[in-house]
C-alpha cells in the first residue's frame, strides 16, 4: 500500500465508522478532563469571563484592565497547561493506537503508558522548536518596525512584512516536516524527530493537503456542532452563564450552574473527540502509507 494523501485524509471518518465506541470513550474521557480543569482552574476561569465583559462593556478600557485580564489568563493556564499537555498526549496516542494497532481496543484505546510519556516528550521538543522560530522571527520583525518608527523610514515596513512572510513559510514546513513525529513515535517507540524528518522528506505538499483538507473538516464538524449548540446555550446558559458569578467557589458554582456546565461539557466533549479523530488520524495512516503497511 502506497500513501494517498486524499484517502489519508479521510481516515478520522473511517475510524468513527469502524470503532464508534471509541469515540465515545474519548468523549468521556474530554468530561473528565473538563471536569478536572473546572476543579483546578475555575476560579480563574470565572475572573477571566467577568474580566473579559467589563472590558467589553467600556468604551475605553484602561492598560490596568488588560493588564489583569492578561496576568488572570496566565494563571489559569498556569494551572491548566501541565494537564492539558497530559490529556493532549493521551488522546493523541489514543487515535494513534486505534489506527497503528485497532487490534488494542480495550478502554476505547486510552492508555497511560510509556508510549504518552513519549508522545509528550516528542510535543514538547517540537513546540520548543517551532516556539524558537516564531519568536526569533518576531524579533526580527519587531526590529524593523522599531526602526521604521524611530528613524521615520516608512520604507523599512517592506522588509519587517517580508521576513514575516518568510517565518509563516518557514513555520508551515516546519510543521508538515515534523507531523509525523507523534505516530511516529507511538509506533517506534522512540522519540521520532529525525525520522520524520527523513519520512517526509520530498512529499511535503500532499502531507500539507492532506493536513489542510483534514483541517476544513474538522471545522465544518465544528461549525455544525455550534449550529446544535446555540439553541441548547439559550436554554441553559452555556460557560456564559457563568459571567457574573459572585463567588469563584467551585462547590458554590457547581450547585448553581450544574445543568449549564453538564450541557456545555457533554456537547463539546462529543464534538472534542470527533475533531481529534478528524486531526490525528490521518497522520497515522499517512505514516501506514508511507511504510507500506495496509490498514484495516
């Protein structure tokens, strides 16, 4: 079997087809997840939504509003980030499994193994990376805008949106050189950074199709789900409700927002795990392709 990027791409849709119940599995296991980072980081939450409205609702927000808007979200995703990098690498390594070896099903494919703990350190390394080129890119065009303003040398924006042109370039080949690295590394077991380097080395444009077409997917699953959301968020409030709150309590805000948060939760969970099938999965058949190795 040779790799086909179209057909690769539609292998988060087969996937739904041929093992439904893990996807559901998924979806539980994103409640949870939404359930534990309420418990963790709800109050910082609730500070970010009523933040966020005050702002809104002023003609002319002050730098001290931003400013605690900016320092309530560094919080929350103080709190968040290491468990949602956990969660990501579960789930990434789920979708994997389910189409590198289907033959694992037992708990819809989610394990906490070394293959996670592998699969999060190959993430880390390649956000490193790409972080490293997109900051060392804004450098370069923050200079340029520096000058033009300092010197009044208008002519320098030229060169500040070329380099920004080249950095996206060079971040979008970056990443498409890199996508293999999470099957990659589920089904070596090693971390895979070389190899998928060398893998996709000459098929960059059906990989960065094959990402592009599994991307608008996933957003039209989106935006259908937000169709079959909207009139459920009249209904019960949705995390809106929560603007307002009078205590960030997490007991306090559970008993009185429960139907909201169960609604919000069940719904996004359920789209949550379709998306990532849609995402992840054609990366790893991509992957079985490439080897030459069939899929069921």
């Amino acid at each position: 079997m040779s790799f086909n990027a179209t057909e690769s791409a539609f292998e988060g849709f087969r996937l739904a087809r041929r093992a439904p119940m893990a996807l559901l599995a998924w979806a539980v296991a994103y409640v949870v997840f939404f359930a534990v980072f309420f418990a963790v980081a709800g109050g910082s939450l609730i500070n970010i939504i009523n933040l966020a409205e005050q702002i809104e609702q002023s003609a002319e927000p002050s730098m001290s509003d931003l400013t605690s808007l900016g320092q309530a979200y560094g919080a929350m995703m103080g709190l968040a980030m290491p468990l949602s990098l956990l969660f990501s690498a579960v789930l990434t390594a789920a979708v994997a499994r389910s189409v590198i070896r289907p033959e694992e099903k037992r708990f819809g494919y989610l394990r906490l193994s070394r293959d996670e703990l592998r699969i999060l350190g190959a993430t880390l390394l390649v956000a490193l990376l790409m972080f490293g080129v997109v900051m060392g890119g804004t450098v370069l065009v923050s200079l340029f805008v520096g000058l033009a303003a300092s010197m009044g040398a208008p002519f320098l924006i030229l060169p500040a949106v070329l380099v920004g042109l080249v950095v996206a370039a060079v971040a979008v080949w970056l990443a498409v050189r890199l996508s293999l690295v999470a099957p990659m590394t589920f089904a070596e077991q090693k971390i895979a950074i070389k190899e998928s380097w060398a893998m996709t080395k000459g098929r960059f444009w059906p990989l960065l199709g094959m990402a592009v077409l599994a991307g608008v997917m996933s957003m039209l699953v989106g935006l259908l789900g937000s169709i079959v959301i909207a009139p459920l968020n009249l209904v019960f409030g949705g995390l809106e409700s929560l603007a307002g709150a009078e205590t960030t309590n997490i007991a306090t805000l559970l008993v009185k927002f429960w139907p909201a948060l169960l609604v919000w939760g069940v719904v996004n969970a359920l789209l949550s795990a379709a998306q990532a099938a849609i995402i992840y999965a054609p990366f790893s058949a991509a992957y079985l392709g490439i080897k030459g190795v069939s899929r069921v």
